[in-house]
C-alpha cells in the first residue's frame, strides 16, 4: 500500500507542480489588441505580452510589438520606433515619448501620417484605461510627425475613432 | 429616298452636332475663380516623402508650375496664380496662409505625394478639413465656413484625376492637417502620386497631364460657383 502511494505521488507530482507552472505563466502575460494596416484601413491582430507591475512598462512592450510589424498586415510605425518613457498625466491622459526614429524613419505623407497616429492611438486606447495621447519625441511635444496631421491637442477616444474613419468617399 | 439624298441629310446632321460641341467642351477658362492659390506641400530643407532620387518637395514644385501654366494658357493674365512656396524655400504654415489669403485666392490646392512603409499602392487622398479639437475659435479652423465648397472641389477633382492612373484611384477624406491653419477658402489637399509605388512609374509628360486634368476639376468647380 505505501508501494503504491509512493507511484503515486511520483506520477502525479510533477503534473500538479506543470499545473502550477502554467497558472503562473497565464497570469504573467496579457492578451494584447494591436492596429496594423492593409489597403489603407486599420485592422486588429491579437499577440501577448508579459504583465508589469508598472502600466507604463506594458504600454512599451505593445508599442514594441506594434515596431515589430505583422506578418499579414502593414505596419504603422517604423521598425525602430521605441517608447522611450510613458508620464500618465491628469485627465487620464497617457504622454507617448518616442524616440527619435519615431519621426525620422517615418515614410511621409499624409495617408501614412494618418495611419501612424490613428494605429498607435487605437492600440492604446484598445489596452489600457486612458482617455486621451499626446505625442512626444524626446521629451517635445509633436505638432506632427511628418508635416501634416495635427496633433498639437491632446487626441481623445471620439477624435482618435474618427481619424480612423478618414474616408468618406 | 436616294442614297445621295440620305447621305446628304446624314451629313447635314452630323455637322449640326458638331457645331454645338465647341460651346459645350471648348469653354475652358475659369470664369468665378479670379485667383487661384497652388500650395506645393514642404520644400527648402523639408524633402517630405521619397523614393530614391525623387522627393516630394521637387514633384509638387514641379506640378505647381505645370498647373500655372495650364490656367495661364487658357486664361492668360485674366487670372491671378498664386503659388504659396519657392522651390528653395519651405513657408511655415502662418506664411502660406497668409500669402493665400492676402492675394485674395478663391481656391487653394495644397499638393502632396504619398509614400508609405510597403511600395504596396494604396488609393490616393483628396482631404477636406476636419478641424481638431481645441481648435475652435482659433486659426486652425479658418475654412471652416468654407467645407462644403471644400467638399465641393475635393468632389470636381476626384472626377478628374480619377482613371489617371490605372492602378490607382482616388477617395475623399477628412483630416485634421496641418495644411489648412489660417486658409480661409475652399481647400484641398490631394495626394497626386504614391512615390514609393513600383507600379506607377513616372512618364515624362506626366507633370503636363496631371496639372491638366487638375484644372479641368477647377473649371468643373468654377461652374457650380
């Protein structure tokens, strides 16, 4: 009888201590919304990240994500693109300091201009509880990235969607 | 009847249909529209998009002038073209704005060329204003009484630059750029060419066929007026 108790624990040990394990690594990750583009409209992918004490760390890590690109889809930001910093300010309103690669890697023009600011606003807002982005590029706050779109103001939700939607005809 | 007399009645018909054509297809000057503003989109230090040697700044100035010329052409002096930038220089937003506005434009035309992270072509932009929040009662939201004639004329020239190409045609939207701080006119911005797409290369009379189907969207524009 002890014989057989013995096999048992034996057997069953490892399978509750790769249960435990599992449980610890689902917890430490989080599923993620990501924007990317294609034919020049936003479409979500869905990818993981590793959970942080720290908002702000998360916040990088799908900015990271977003830099690395899709396999399906286009990307919105340069492959370059680092989030630098991330100051969660009054209003809920979340200050994106890129690195210069942000602006200086960016295609230009005015569709892809939209789809930069429109993919990286929907992302954020799709992931984390903040009302409104502002841009900034080693510490300064945008006007634009590449000369057009205005981004002076804070972007709210409501802006954010409807800058999405920059087609009407 | 004969044959020589259907013949002759054919004939007959066929030259009073050509006799009303002129009237209808030759009147190509601009009659409403006394000044019209180009806006090359960057220049000076500000290349904007590029595709190996071909930059943004250089096509739009380029295209300015072909535009220039096709409204002097069919309207000699009768017609004031104002083009906001240099080719060596790139007017902050306030200068453009006020080199429009202060020659008294009836239309500004702010040219573009888009560009993107894949040569992938993606249909091109004609945008209308959507004036940002914050901006009320500011600068940023000067053609604001003018959207709907904004709309107007993003409507006569996708009509005209559509087919233009044949991989690629063109869509309306709005946006809140940039480009249109302190105009205060009907104004568009168009994307007239995806520099960095392999599959539109660019023909030598290119610059003469765009700013002429360019301006048949103002004369187009100039009738509803």
């Amino acid at each position: 009888m002890k014989k057989m108790a013995v096999i048992a624990l034996l057997v069953f040990l490892p399978v509750g201590a790769g249960a435990a394990d599992l449980s610890t690594l689902q917890s430490s990750s989080m599923g993620v919304t990501l924007f990317f583009e294609m034919n020049g409209v936003l479409v979500q992918e869905v990818a993981k990240v590793p959970r942080d004490k720290m908002v702000e760390n998360e916040m990088k890590s799908v900015i990271d994500l977003l830099a690395a690109g899709s396999a399906a889809s286009g990307p919105v930001v340069p492959n370059k693109a680092r989030l630098e910093t991330v100051f969660l300010g009054s209003g809920r309103t979340a200050y994106l300091n890129f690195n210069e690669n942000f602006v200086t890697d960016h295609p230009g023009g005015i569709t892809q201009e939209i789809l930069t600011v429109a993919g990286v606003c929907q992302t954020v807002f799709a992931n984390f509880d903040v009302d409104g982005i502002r841009f900034l590029v080693k510490g300064s706050e945008l006007k634009t990235i590449a000369g057009h779109v205005d981004i002076e103001s804070v972007i709210s939700r409501p802006q954010c969607d409807r800058l999405s939607q920059y087609r009407r005809e | 009847m004969d044959y020589n007399a259907r013949m002759h009645r054919m004939v007959l018909l066929f030259s009073l249909m050509f006799a009303f054509l002129p009237a209808a297809y030759a009147e190509q000057t601009l009659t409403k529209l006394d000044t019209v503003v180009i806006d090359p989109g960057h220049g000076g230090a500000s290349t904007g998009a590029r595709a190996e040697e071909l930059t943004e700044k250089d096509f739009c100035q380029k295209l300015a002038q072909a535009i220039k010329e096709a409204v002097e052409k069919e309207n000699g002096q009768a017609i004031k073209v104002v083009v906001t930038a240099p080719p060596e220089k790139d007017p902050d937003q306030r200068d453009r704005a006020f080199a429009a506005n202060g020659a008294g434009g009836k239309v500004f035309i702010s040219l573009h060329a888009a560009s993107g992270f894949a040569p992938t072509p993606r249909m091109l932009g004609i945008y209308v204003q959507d004036a940002p929040q914050g901006a009320e009662g500011t600068w940023r939201e000067a053609g604001k009484k003018y959207s709907v004639k904004s709309f107007q004329l993003a409507e006569k020239l996708k009509e005209a630059l559509d087919g233009f190409y044949p991989s690629n045609r063109f869509f309306i939207g709005r946006a809140p750029l940039t480009d249109f701080n302190g105009v205060a006119m009907p104004a568009v911005a168009v994307e007239v060419v995806q520099l960095n797409s392999q599959l539109q290369p660019l023909a030598p009379d290119m610059f003469q066929r765009l700013a002429s189907a360019i301006y048949s969207g103002l004369v187009e524009f100039d009738r509803r007026q």
